[in-house]
C-alpha cells in the first residue's frame, strides 16, 4: 500500500500502517467521531480507519490595487485556494495510504499566524472511513479516495437519497473594493442612496467564488453539490480587501442498483420541545 | 488543479470590463451576459446544481417533489444618509428584488433557506452605509404553481414541505424596522442619578413605541404579501448619547427589527396531522440566537 504514496515519511506510514491492520493488537482506529456519528457511519455500511490531517503553511504574494477600482486580487485568489488544495491533497494521501474509500467530516481552517501577517496556516483535518465490505463504487474522482465535509450522519443521509459523495469542492476570490471618489462621497451626504460601486464589488466576488466551486464539482463529474456554504473573511488584508470562499461536497448518483438504499419515505416531524 | 488557469484572466482590461458589465446591467434591473450564462446553464443541467440543504434535504426531491436548483443572492450597498429606517426598509428590498430576479432566470418557483445579512466596511462603520446582502436556494416544486414571481422563505426545504403539507403557502419576506430620537430633558436625566428604585417611565414608552412602529410595518409588509408572519429574527438596540454643546440633555438612540416568512394559510382549511412522541438522537444543533441577529443588523 505505500507503493502508492512514496513521498509520505517513514513514521507516518507506520502510524497508518497500525491503523488499518485490524488483525493486528495495535490496529486500532482514531477518529473525531461523536457516538451519534460512529453508529450512523457503520449503519451505511463503512468503518472508520483514522484521523487523516494535511496541512500547509503558506507565505502569500504581494498584490497592490487600483485605490478606486474593483478587481479581483488574483495573487491572493490563487495562493487561498493553492494552499487549501495542497492541505487537501496531504490529507488525501494520508488517506489513501490507508486504502481509505473517503474522508468525511473534513474541515478545513485558516489561521493567521500573529507574527508575520502575509503567513496563514492552512490545515485540514477528517475521519478516513472504508467500506467494510469492500464495495469498489465509493470511490472519489479518480480512483481516490472521496472527500466530504459531511458529518457520518449526513453520510447515511446522502446515500439514503441516492446520491454518494464525490469530493469537497471549493472557489476563493479575494477582491479589493473600490473606494468611493471624494466628490462622490460628498455630493452624498445625508442622501438616502445605493453606492453602485461597493453592490457591485460584492456581486462580482461572489459570482466568482460560486462559478469556481461548480466548475470545480463539474470536473469532478458531479451532478450537484449539497451543503454549500458561503464564507466571507478577510485574512489580516488591508480594510477594502475580502474574501468570499464557496464549499461544498459535490455527489452524484448511486450507479450500482444493489447498493442504492430502499427508497425512504420521510416523515415529517415537529419537535415540541423547541 | 486544472482550475488555475481560471485566475489568469483578470487582468486590468479584463476587470474593467466585468466592472463596465456589472454596472450596466445593475442599472438596468438585470445580471450580466456570464451571469446569466451560469444560471441557464444550471437550470439544463449543463453545471451541477447547487443546494445549500444538507443531505435531509435531498430526500425530499423523492418524496415531495423539491429539485434544488442553485444558488442565487442580490445585495445592496446603501447609504441611510438621514434614516436608518429607509436604508433597512430599500437595502434589504432592493437586495431581495435582485434575488427574486435571479431565480426567476434559474426557472425557480421558490427560494428557501434565504439568509440575510449586514456588511460594513472596515474603517467606515460610522459613515452611514451598509451592504444588505440575501442568498438562498432556488428550487422547483411540484406543489407549487408556476410563477413569473417566486415564493420567497427564511425556512429550509424541508420545512417548506411541512407548511406546504399543512395547507400553508410561504410567499414571501416581510421587514418592519424602526428607530427614533429620544431627548432627555433635566428631571428625566436626574432620574438615573437617583438611590431609590424606579422606572425610567419615559425611556420604557420610547422603546415600546418604537418597538410598535416597527412591528406595526412588519404587519403592513405582512398585509401586502399575505396573510401571516412567522418572525424568526427581532433585533433590539439602545444607545446612549453623552451630551455635547448642541444638546445639552443625554439622547437615546432605539433601533428595532424584525423580519419573517409571510405566509398564506385559512384555519378553516388547516390540515391536521397526527402527532406522535419520538425520540430524537439528533444532535442538538444550538441555535445561537444573538448570533443570528448579529448577522443581519
């Protein structure tokens, strides 16, 4: 198995090695699993194998923008979604090397570092699960293994309503808002008014960050992608720069008729205690 | 990834001109020619679709005719120059219009799970200017007529199917906000000094008038889209003005908000349900509600 991931050190396979041996006394799993999440995990039929983390410490570009004008920063775009990918893929790969089919409940944080506002960390961080009867057709794009942000309940959820996990797609853009001119500002005071400008910095930024993530789950060969949320941040940027950052899991249907889920009827139910 | 090559493309002459399109076609009431490329091309199933559901809401496509569609948002950077009241009142309809338009280019009959939230520009909090930002899922419903006009909810999917099923249409949102002035004068200003207990009878009818004001426009809203609200987001501030040489007395400053799904139902039609006990193994969610309403003031 780690024929497949030869860049992986020695200490790490070993760890993982350990992990998917179920035959041997050492072969136990890790996981961030809540008792709700491990039942539900099992019930669709798969096994958690161990926590998989990847991360990256990643030193962004210098960008400067017109003061008056809305652009995309692509510099910053590109090194936010570089370094999430390259977290991604180690997690990946730690994955794979535990012959993993997926990962789910992967979160994906930034953090800033206090001493140098150009360095994020990027980490991500999930519960490789296998299926434990070794059905091929849960595999990700690729042959690798999937990769979701969902929790071990959604799992059963999602393969419930005919659909099985593909892989966490994401779209970053980062965007400097123009400011509004001087004379402009002042020909507004105490005028009840859109401000064009500042609309349109915030459509044109998320459009781009939402066309990105469904370009990126259209590569992925997906049919859709559920669970998506919306971040906006700005990572220490100077006050006119955001980011808008779109994530979701990208699925697809469930092509082998005898794993499809008998088809499940919801009843509707109204907690009274809320 | 193959997805980088999607960053080169901004250059100055390239972001000039989605700026140039962006603003044309704002002004004209429409999205621009690549917006609306992505929107049909997701309506036919060219682009993935897009859900903010969780899984839960995927089942309901079987079993009650909800076929997510995509995402859609709108929003409105608005300066309330000399009445927060108005800039709530246009920002957020003028942001809700701009969804409910690209939802009608999605072929969507209704929108759920609409979100809304405020934005400020770092540095300029106290300039007067916010941006009144909405998103939510398109969706199909089988349920549902067509309509040049789509039903607009705060509730998710499911929920919507749980009105719909109840004989309840959701139609739309409904805003009330208000705010106003409160002047101290010398004996109500001496009141907070006092060592005995009492109530600041002026400041508590000045915030319940406001709060009436408010409450009041949200049923007008109400009125206007149909019959009931169901209000999920109420908002209170009070401030407190220290005086300065144009007043001599502290001010008060009183900001309410509350907005909600309007909702068509007759009680003479209600359909009643059974209910049975269960118990639910579902992790408790905590709904966070002062989180919630720091999102949208």
């Amino acid at each position: 198995m780690s024929d497949t991931v030869p860049d992986l050190p020695q200490h790490a396979r070993e760890r993982l090695e350990g992990l998917r041996d179920t035959s041997r006394r050492g072969g136990i799993f890790t996981s961030d699993f809540s008792v709700n999440e491990f039942l539900m995990v099992g019930e669709a039929g798969f096994e958690p194998l161990g926590l998989v983390v990847g991360s990256c410490i990643y030193h962004t570009g210098i960008q400067y923008a017109g003061w008056s004008k809305n652009q995309e920063m692509a510099v910053l775009s590109q090194a936010m979604y570089e370094a999430r990918e390259l977290a991604m893929t180690r997690m990946e790969q730690e994955a794979q090397s535990l012959s993993a089919d997926g990962v789910v409940g992967v979160r994906l944080e930034v953090k800033r570092m206090d001493w140098d506002k150009d360095i994020l960390e990027f980490l991500a961080i999930g519960t490789a699960i296998a299926h434990s009867k070794g059905h091929p057709g849960f595999k990700g794009p690729a042959g690798k293994p999937f990769t979701s942000d969902l929790s071990g309940q959604d799992l059963w959820m999602l393969l419930q309503s005919g659909y099985r996990p593909l892989a966490l797609v994401m779209g970053s853009c980062v965007y400097h808002v123009a400011h509004q001119g001087m004379l402009q500002s002042l020909g507004n005071v105490g005028r009840n008014v859109e401000m064009p400008l500042f609309t349109q910095a915030m459509y044109d930024a998320r459009e781009l960050a939402m066309e990105r993530m469904q370009q990126e789950a259209k590569e992925a060969g997906a049919e859709g992608v559920v669970a998506v949320q919306l971040h906006e941040g700005s990572h220490n940027w100077q006050p006119h720069v955001i980011e808008f950052f779109a994530i979701g899991t990208a699925v697809k249907a469930i092509e082998d008729a005898a794993v499809i889920p008998e088809r499940l009827i919801p009843q509707i139910v109204i907690p009274v205690n809320d | 990834m193959a997805l980088f090559g999607s960053f080169g493309n901004h250059d100055d002459a390239g972001s000039l001109a989605r700026q140039a399109a962006w603003n044309e076609a704002l002004t004209r009431g429409t999205v621009p020619a690549f917006v609306k490329e992505r929107l049909a091309e997701t309506m036919s199933g060219k682009r993935p679709w897009v859900t903010t559901a969780s899984p839960a809401g995927l089942l309901a496509q079987r079993s009650h005719g909800i076929r997510p569609l995509g995402l859609v948002s709108g929003n409105c950077w608005f300066q309330f120059g000399y009445s927060w009241t108005r800039g709530h009142y246009e920002g957020w309809h003028t942001a809700l219009d701009r969804l409910r338009l690209e939802a009608g280019l999605m072929g969507a009959n209704a929108v759920v799970d609409v979100t809304l939230r405020v934005r400020r520009m770092p540095g300029t909090e106290n300039e007067g200017h916010m941006d009144y930002g909405v998103m939510g899922t398109a969706v199909r419903l089988d349920a549902l007529r067509e309509s040049a006009n789509p039903a607009l909810a705060t509730v998710s999917a499911l929920e919507f199917a749980r009105l719909l099923e109840s004989g309840i249409i959701p139609v739309g949102l409904a805003i009330g906000a208000h705010y106003d002035w409160f002047v101290a004068n010398m004996y109500q200003a001496g009141a907070a000094a006092s060592y005995w207990n009492q109530e600041m009878a002026p400041l508590s009818s000045f915030l319940t008038r406001v709060r009436r004001q408010a409450l009041q426009e949200l049923r007008d809203d109400g009125v206007r889209l149909g019959s009931g609200v169901l209000a999920h987001t109420q908002h209170t501030e009070l401030y407190r003005v220290e005086p300065d040489e144009a007043n001599p007395y502290p001010r008060f400053l009183a900001r309410y908000i509350a907005l909600g799904t309007a909702i068509l139902h007759d009680s003479r039609t209600r359909r009643p349900f059974g209910v049975r006990p269960v118990t639910s193994v579902r992790d408790p969610r905590l709904l966070a509600a002062p989180d919630t309403t720091k999102e949208v003031l």
